[in-house]
C-alpha cells in the first residue's frame, strides 16, 4: 500500500488508472468506513482513500483539536482491506495559503446540521471539491449516516457538472443500533449503553408514520421529549423530504427521519428513511 502526502506525487501515482474510485475519510476508521471502501471496490479496481480532518469544517469551538487522529492504525486497516493507495496530506499541503475561496451554498447547507455548525456545509462541500479536483475519480462514495452531506455533495456535483458519480454508502450499525461513527469513541461507558436511544427514538417515528400517522409535528415533539427526559440535549428530531431535504409536508411519500442530540459533551448524528 502506497501512502501518499502530495499532490503531483499522487497525480504521477494515478495516472493512467483505468477507472478510479474515491472514498473520502478524516480518519479514525471503523467498519463504517469499511464497508464504504467495500462498496467502492465492487464498482472499480482501484481506490484511494483520503484521510485528513478538514480545519474548514469546525467552527472555533467545537472538537477539531481532539478529534482522533490515528493514522497508523488507520493504515493498517486499510493495508488489511486491500487498499492500495491512501492520500494523507496534511494541512500545509492543502493549504498551502489561507483558503479563502470558499464556495457559496443553497438554503439546504442552513437548515439541520447546518444550522447548528454555520459554515459546517460549506467547508465540506470545498474540501471534498478540492479533494475531486486533486483524485479525479470516477466516482466517490460518501456514508449515509451524514445524510444532509450526501445530498450537498451530490447537488454540488450536479449543479458544477462534475463528472463523478456519486454512491450512497449504508450505514453500519452496532447490535444495539447505534450508528458507528468516530465520534462515538468519546462516549463513556454508560454513555454508550445510552447512546442507541437517538436510533431508537428515529425507528418509533419510523414506525408511526409507516402505520399512518400524519402528526409529523407531534411525533417530533414526543421523540425530543424522550431523549431530554433521559438526560440528552436535543438539537433536532426532523422528518423532511428526501428529494429536497426540506421539512416534510404531510403530503410527501418519501420521507427521512433526522436527528442530532447531545450526551454530555458529545454530540451524535443519526437517520432512517421511512
Ligand atoms: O464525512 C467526512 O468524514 C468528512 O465530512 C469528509 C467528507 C471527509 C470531508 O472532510
């Protein structure tokens, strides 16, 4: 496996690839990330995958400096899974002078996640354009966990005409439901034992609509009650459209459940389809 830092280096590397798949990552690699690299191998031969935690995606507050960073152990994971090639900048590579291009996102980057971390959206989306523009992969595949970044990420590339093709990536669960995430490596333990009741209280409202109830409202209402009374800080409980990812009309067919919620000074992310 070739680990690679810059980008001509990278360039020379992948010329003359045939068709090139790209999952991106900030590392700390769990089967989550696994599976994501399982799918992009069955659609191409080769892979890179990507590990660098994006400064342009935190704001001053939240966990950019405690953010796990385990680049060995990562390496070896992907060494295990076959990957032949990893692309490991560090910031002085991608940002080689302060990133003040930035792009400009739609109303979608500002509600939901984006309305708790402002600016959230719009570092992804540059990151990953830059990170496009460097691979030029055929396609890449991004995690349906991070629900509201997949849809961005692929309204990007439409509207850009960026020709990539972009996968939905299932998201890995633990027995109990709780959606892997890097993240879930702050939760102590009988955080952890707490933490699949964000899944759980996702899968009532799934199950509540599935049987005809149209009260979207209420069922959110009572979902964030459950999780506050339980001891949770809730930042949504949401049922929107999964085309527009606007809030759900009682109307529309195709639904998501998403949800954000606090224990202690973690914070988990999570949804369904219904
Ligand atoms: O989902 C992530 O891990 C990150 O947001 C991504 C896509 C690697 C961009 O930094």
């Amino acid at each position: 496996m070739k680990i690679i830092t810059g980008i001509e280096e990278l360039r020379d590397h992948l010329r003359d690839q045939p068709r090139l798949a790209f999952v991106p990552t900030m590392g700390n690699l769990h089967q989550g990330h696994l599976s994501l690299i399982h799918q992009a191998k069955q659609r191409c031969d080769a892979v890179v995958v990507s590990i660098f935690v994006n400064r342009l995606q935190f704001l001053p507050h939240e966990d950019f400096d405690r953010y796990p960073r385990t680049l060995e152990e990562d390496c070896r994971l992907l060494s295990a899974a076959n990957v032949k090639t990893v692309f490991a900048p560090n910031e002085k590579i991608l940002f080689p002078t302060k990133q003040e291009f930035l792009l400009a996102l739609p109303p979608v980057a500002d509600i939901l996640e984006g309305k708790f971390r402002p600016g959230f959206f719009r570092g992804v989306a540059t990151i990953v354009l830059k990170l496009f523009n460097i691979i030029q992969p055929d396609l890449a595949v991004f995690g349906q966990k991070d629900y509201q970044q997949l849809h961005i990420v692929r309204e990007m590339v439409n509207q850009l005409n960026i020709p990539i093709e972009i996968i939905a990536g299932k998201t890995v669960r633990a027995e109990d439901g709780l959606a892997l995430s890097s993240r879930n490596r702050y939760l102590s333990a009988t955080q952890r034992l707490e933490a699949c009741q964000l899944y759980q209280s996702l899968l009532q409202i799934k199950q509540e609509v599935i049987t005809g109830c149209k009260d979207f409202k209420a069922l959110e209402t009572s979902a964030i009650n459950h999780l506050v009374q339980r001891g949770w800080k809730v930042d949504y409980i949401s049922i929107h459209n999964r085309g527009s990812l606007m809030p759900a009309h009682e109307q529309d067919q195709d639904l998501v459940v998403l949800g954000a919620a606090w224990l202690d000074s973690t914070r988990l992310i999570d949804n369904l389809e219904i």
